[in-house]
C-alpha cells in the first residue's frame, strides 16, 4: 500500500472578471494552479515521519512559532520571493534545504501539477472549434496541440480585454462568430506590428498559421457554454498517468487531502484504495505538500511577472512594446551567496530524481511555467560544478545563458507537440 498526501497553492475557484482584467491575471495571484502529491511505502512510514518531524521542529524553532502555530510555506513571506532564491534570508534557505535533503534522501514519490488557468479558459470553446473543424486539421495534416498552445500562450501574454470580455460574462455564453471575427482582427494587426523584428520572427510564423486555420475553420453563429468555476479532475488526470508510470495501481493508494470540498469530491470519484479529508493542523505530511506546492507556485508566479508582456486596454497598445530584443529573466536572480547557490543545486539533484517519471510535473498543453522553472534551476543547478566556478561568470552572462537553455527547453517541448496530430 501507499501513502500520498496533497495540497496546493494559487487556489482560485473560479474565474471572474472585474475592470476588464480576469482575476487569475490580477499581479496578486497566479495563472497557474499548482499542487504537490507527495507519497511513499506505508512500510517507510516510520522513518520518513521521523525526519519531517525533526525537520519541523527544527525550524518552528527557527521562525519562533509557538506549538499551536503551523509551519507551512506562506511562513516565508513573499518577499523572499521577488528574485527568487536569491531573495531568500537566511531562514527561508535552511528551511528548504533541510527539506528539499530529505526529499532527495528518502524514497518519497513527489508529483508537481502546474496547470493554466488561461489553458483551462479558453479551451472550453477551442474544443468545440476543434470538433466541428476536425476534418480541415486531419486533411492538413496539422496537430491540434501545437494550435492550441500558440493560441493559448499568445492570449496569456497578450491579454485583450475585448477577447476577455467575450469570454467571461454573468451568462457564461461565448459568442463563436465574435471570438472568431476579434481572434482574425488582433492577430493580422499583431503581424503588422511586428513583423520587422527579429526577436518575433518564429512567433509570427506562429501565429500566421493559425490565423489561416482560423480563417479556414467553419464556425456557426452559435452560444457555446462556458463553466468558471475550477475544474478539479484536472489534478487527478495528471496524478493518475503519474501512478501508472510509477507501477501503482489506484486500488493501492490512500490519498490525504487538505480540507476542500471541491478537491475531496473529485479524488472520492478516482476509485484510490481510501480518501481522507484532515484540516492541515492535523497533517504534517499535508503540511509538507503545502510547503513544496507553495515553493514552486511562488517561483513560478515570480516568472512570469519577470517575464511578461505589458499589458495591453486595445490592439494599439501592441505598438507600444519592446520587440527589439529577448526579454531575459532580471540579473538579480543570480545574485546568489553560497547557500543560496547550494539550494539550488539540491532543487536540480530532485529535479533529475524526480522526472525519471515523464509525468512528475505535469500540466496541460501551456507547458510554458513548468518549463521556465525547470530550465532556471537545472541551469543553475547542473552548469556549475562549485559555487567558485559559478561566481566566474558575470550575472549578466548567466541571465543571457540561462534564458539561451530555457529556450532550448522550451523548443525541444514544442518539437514533440509538433510531432501529435491530437
């Protein structure tokens, strides 16, 4: 039998608009739901319980809780976040050192999902685009994830309030005629834009394919429906593929949840061995997935505020951007000290044990966070050998570097989309 445990971080139940802006693009919050499965052999229960009870009283003691208080991850405040490790005090440091070691020491299974909220959105009407249009992708050849994430990560960076509008409304309704007719106006306006700038040559190749299948695609003037609310079998989709490449079948799992209603109903549903709802108070495994879902939801938030286009109010506003050059992650994220350093080395030796399983970070098409985070921390993490070594390199070098290999990833993911017709 098996022991899993969950929790999970930028938790938004539903998507709602205020001021022309959906919620899940408010700076505060995340566009992607993260979550942490962490499990092992109930026969190793004794000692790995040991050592995340050390761990935690070890650093209680650390940020002065008393006994009634919970250590979890908003224990460090965001803050710490801003650039990243580099943020981190000095306690932020120890605390995920000490548990990111036993992570890697121990036989623990560790599962991150990462799913898009934007991914979520909009493929509710891209699905029936894609059904009603099957043919035309099939005849051309052409794979329907590849079109999918082009569409989705350009309305991720580019987030028009006139599309927006069209999505999310008190009827739940999307006008298919609309959305066509406003997809076709922004993305030929977007190739006016652009088009002289080196640094969107393979986007715009993008983006004029999809706007001739778009152009191509039999839409009728219909209503198609729309849920807001979080979809909660996306995290259990991705556990499950998760458990099959691990050998564990579901009838060998007892899953612990953190208390929410919605996540409980839809793990009862997924035929595991048993399913526990706890407060976390009462968990410390649960509270541990809350720290490691915390650590990563936080990491990724901070990406993609590092990394995101200005926002755009209309079409125009594309003239205002900065296309001349790559956008690179700020040169503070690699103004790191020893520990600092360190940390990030024992992320990448848990990151190698880890994805031996394909699914071990799991999401939706929108691969875009998983791969950024990923790539940041294996640069750091696998280039350099001792923290001297790295210290050669200037920080502008290594942002340049580091941006060269998350592209690299990024590619070669975008290579095996390219290879799937579905």
């Amino acid at each position: 039998m098996y022991k899993f445990f969950y929790d999970e971080s930028f938790h938004d139940r539903k998507i709602t608009i205020k001021n022309r802006k959906l919620n899940i693009h408010d700076e505060s919050k995340s566009d992607s739901y993260v979550g942490a499965f962490i499990g092992y052999k109930a026969q190793s229960q004794n000692c790995i319980m040991n050592d995340f009870k050390i761990f935690e009283e070890k650093h209680k003691k650390n940020f002065g809780l008393s006994d009634n208080k919970e250590l979890k991850g908003v224990t460090i405040s965001s803050k710490n976040y801003e650039y990243g490790i580099a943020s981190f005090n000095q306690n932020a440091v120890s605390m995920y050192n000490d548990l990111f070691d036993i992570l890697v020491k121990r036989s623990i299974l560790l599962q991150i999902i990462i799913e898009s909220k934007t991914e979520y959105l909009l493929e509710q009407f891209l699905n029936q685009w894609i059904e009603i249009n099957l043919s035309l992708f099939v005849s051309l050849d052409l794979s329907i994830p590849t079109f999918k994430y082009i569409l989705i990560k350009y309305l991720f960076h580019h987030q028009f309030p006139d599309i927006i509008m069209e999505l999310v409304n008190k009827n739940g309704e999307v006008n298919s005629i609309i959305v066509k007719n406003k997809l076709i106006e922004i993305l030929e306006y977007s190739l006016t834009v652009t088009s002289s700038y080196e640094r969107t040559i393979d986007q715009n190749k993008a983006i004029r394919n999809i706007l001739e299948i778009i152009k191509k695609m039999q839409i009728k003037e219909e209503y198609i429906k729309c849920d807001y609310g979080w979809d909660y079998t996306l995290i259990f989709k991705g556990f499950n593929k998760y458990l099959v490449a691990e050998h564990i079948d579901r009838s060998e799992v007892t899953l612990t949840l953190d208390r929410e209603k919605n996540t409980f109903n839809s793990a009862k549903t997924q035929s595991y061995h048993d399913v526990i709802e706890v407060d976390s108070t009462d968990n410390l495994c649960v509270r541990i997935s809350d720290m490691i879902s915390n650590f990563y939801g936080r990491m990724i938030h901070r990406l993609q505020l590092a990394l995101k286009e200005p926002d755009v109010q209309t079409k125009e506003s594309l003239k205002e951007n900065e296309y001349q050059n790559k956008r690179h992650i700020s040169t503070k994220w690699f103004e790191l000290n020893e520990k600092q350093f360190n940390l990030y080395k024992l992320l990448s030796e848990l990151l190698m044990k880890s994805i031996k399983n394909y699914w071990s970070f799991h999401g939706g098409v929108f691969f875009d966070s998983s791969m950024i985070v990923i790539g940041l921390i294996l640069y750091i993490g696998q280039s350099y050998t001792t923290f001297e070594e790295y210290q050669l390199v200037s920080t502008n070098d290594h942002s340049i570097k580091c941006t060269n290999k998350i592209l690299g990833g990024l590619e070669s993911q975008w290579l095996k989309l390219r290879t799937s017709l579905f």
